[in-house]
C-alpha cells in the first residue's frame, strides 16, 4: 500500500486533514500525531477496520485500545453513567493526555475489537489540534493506540516509525514531534477513588487536586506474574523494549548513582562488553563510559526524548546500556514505568 504523506509541521493543512478522514471513513488506516504519542488510528465505530489496527501492529486481541473523540457529545454516545468524579475530571484535564475508562453503553456502540470484549472502554480527548481535527472531519470517534509495532517503544515522530508502518496506513499526517512523548495516563474511578493504571502526563499529584483518593495499580512498577488478573490488559506484554540488554540505576543520592553506574561500567568492561549510558545531561562529564547520550536535564525533556532514544541503541553495537532512572515524583512515575520495562525488569533501586 503506498501512503499519502501530508506536512502538518509548521501550519495545519485542513484540506489534507479532510483527506485523510475521508480514509478513515472508508475503513481505512490513518497515521496521526497527538500530543502524547502518535497514534495508527481508525473508525472506532467499524469493527473491520479496527480489526486492521491490530494487524498492522501484530497486536493481541486481548489489549483494547483508547477511543479518541473531539466533544462531549461523541463522548456520550458511546458511555453510560458518567459519575460526578469522572465530570470533574473531564473538566480538569480534557482535552489533554488523560484516558478515562467508562462503563460501555450496553447497546455496544463500540464493537468488542475494540475493548477486547470489556464491558469498559478507554476514551479521551486529545489537546493536539491536528488530531482533533481528524476527529471532528472524520465525524466519528477514533480507535488508535500508539504507533508501533507492538513491543516497540512509541512513535514520537513520523520519521522513527515511517519504515515499519508506511506501508500499514493509508494517510500520514506529519506534525512534527510530539509534545509530549509519553503516552497518556490511564486512570478508572472505582466508586469514591481514582486508580492509576498506566501513569502519564497528567501526574498523581494532579489527579489529587480532584480527589485525595488515588492509587497507583501494583503493576505499574511490578511484573505481571503468570496467571494474575490485570486492571489493564496492556500491563501484561513486553513493552518500549530494545533488543539489547538495558539496565536501570536509580538512587535519591545522585553521587551513588552515578558511582553505581561508574562500577557496573568498570567490571563490564573488564569483560570485554561495550556500555552505553543514558544519562541526565549535567551528569554526562562524571561517567567512565566513553558512550554516553544525553537524555535532557528535566523530566519533561527525558519523557520527551526517550523513546526515540530508546529506538536508537540497537544499531550501537553495545552490549549492556546503563540508564538513569528519574525516580517517582511527578512525571517521574511515568518515566519509571516506560523505563523498567525497557529494562525487562532489571533494575537497581540503591
Ligand atoms: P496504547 O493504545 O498502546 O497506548 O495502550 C492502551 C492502554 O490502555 C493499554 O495498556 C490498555 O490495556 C489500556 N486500556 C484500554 N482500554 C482499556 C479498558 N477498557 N480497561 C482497561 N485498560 C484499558
Ligand atoms: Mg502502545
């Protein structure tokens, strides 16, 4: 299949939005940037076409994917019983990188391909205005998870990801980098409280200004054992990996960190292993390694930054890849998740 490919850099072409949502409305699949991730969306409506979505991904059935609408009204043709806490937080963050897990219309608007046969649907409103736009022109809501195959870390940019899914969609829409480079958080209200299943942009710290009553599911930063029930089935697959090794370093100390980081380094390659490091930019100078990039000096740069890094230290010819973790404040929650699972799990908390 060959694409359609449209610049939304610098100015957003309406006409080619229009386009590509007439691909949509065909069935088809469009590639589109968002303020989180980019997405590989299709009419959520059409059960056909999402079935598409999971196989331009290699992604399993039993991981449902976030519904992307542009108002209210769409919102509420396709939930029931929206609760006082889910208005309030619809106001408070929407449009933004928050997805809110709602109970799903019993008339099943939305097809079951798409919740993986959930009585619950994802749903959120993104802030990017070109996504937005693809929505509204599209006139039905969106079915799209991040762009990838699945396993690899998401699509931050078109260029990242244009070889493995060019061929998969029907439009590109180009706009650029995505502000924020993480995916958005996935929260569900249970009754009084707020569950955190997938930490993002939008921070427990924010989410408490709504209600006192937030927790954070076990497996946002613990394994899914075999056999154990999941909150959200996407907890459960290898996720943001790179094919070589990685390791996460994290201590409140920075100075034991980065010593931490200098030893693995040293006995490493004493054994002949090429390490590559991931670290803070003010820190770069103090490691041994003489491989070292630069993953920002702010939280927000490093959600920002690391998964088109992450996509890139396969073709380094190292062996082990030594990466600062952020710690859990914050965005950092979010860093932490994406990393520790970079890391298949292997990390050091001094
Ligand atoms: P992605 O689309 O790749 O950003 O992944 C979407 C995430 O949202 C996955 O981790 C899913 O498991 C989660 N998700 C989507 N819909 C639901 C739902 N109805 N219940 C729980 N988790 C969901
Ligand atoms: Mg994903």
């Amino acid at each position: 299949m060959k694409s359609k490919y449209s610049n939304q850099k610098e100015k957003i072409n309406i006409e080619e939005i229009k386009e590509a949502a007439e691909e949509i409305k065909k069935g088809n699949l469009v590639l589109f940037p968002t303020e989180t991730v980019y997405g590989i969306g299709a009419n959520a409506l059409n059960e056909e076409a999402v079935k598409k979505i999971f196989k331009a991904k290699g992604r399993a059935g039993d991981n449902p994917l976030i519904v992307h609408v542009s108002s209210i009204e769409m919102l509420e043709k396709i939930v029931s019983n929206i609760s006082n806490i889910e208005k309030r937080l619809i106001e408070k963050f929407w449009p933004g990188p928050l997805t809110i897990i709602f109970n799903r219309k019993s008339e099943k608007i939305i097809p079951n391909a798409v919740t993986a046969n959930l009585n619950t649907v994802g749903i959120r409103m993104p802030s990017n205005e070109v996504a937005r736009k693809l929505i509204e022109s599209s006139e039905v809501p969106i079915a799209a998870p991040s762009a990838n195959i699945s396993g690899k870390p998401s699509g931050t940019n078109v260029e990242d990801i244009l070889e493995e899914l060019q061929d998969k969609v029907s439009y590109i829409l180009d706009g650029g980098f995505s502000d924020i480079g993480l995916e958005s958080t996935v929260i569900q209200v249970v009754e009084d409280k707020i569950n955190i299943l997938r930490p993002g942009k939008i921070t427990k710290e924010q989410l408490e200004e709504v209600t006192k009553n937030v927790q954070v599911d076990s497996h946002v930063l613990h394994m899914v054992k075999e056999s154990e029930k999941v909150a959200s089935p996407g907890m459960k697959y290898r996720h943001y990996a790179p094919n070589t090794k990685c390791i996460m370093v994290y201590s409140k100390n920075e100075q034991k960190m980065i010593d931490k980081i200098n030893e693995i380094t040293k006995e490493e390659e004493a054994n002949g292993k090429k390490i590559l490091i991931l670290g803070k930019k003010q820190h770069l100078d103090s490691y041994i390694s003489n491989k070292k990039w630069s993953i920002g000096s702010s939280k927000a740069e490093i959600a920002k930054n690391i998964f088109t890094l992450l996509r890139k230290v396969d073709n380094q010819g190292v062996d082990l890849v030594i990466i600062e973790g952020v710690g859990q404040e914050g965005l950092g929650l979010a860093i932490t998740n994406r990393l520790i699972r970079a890391c298949e799990y292997n990390y050091i908390n001094l």
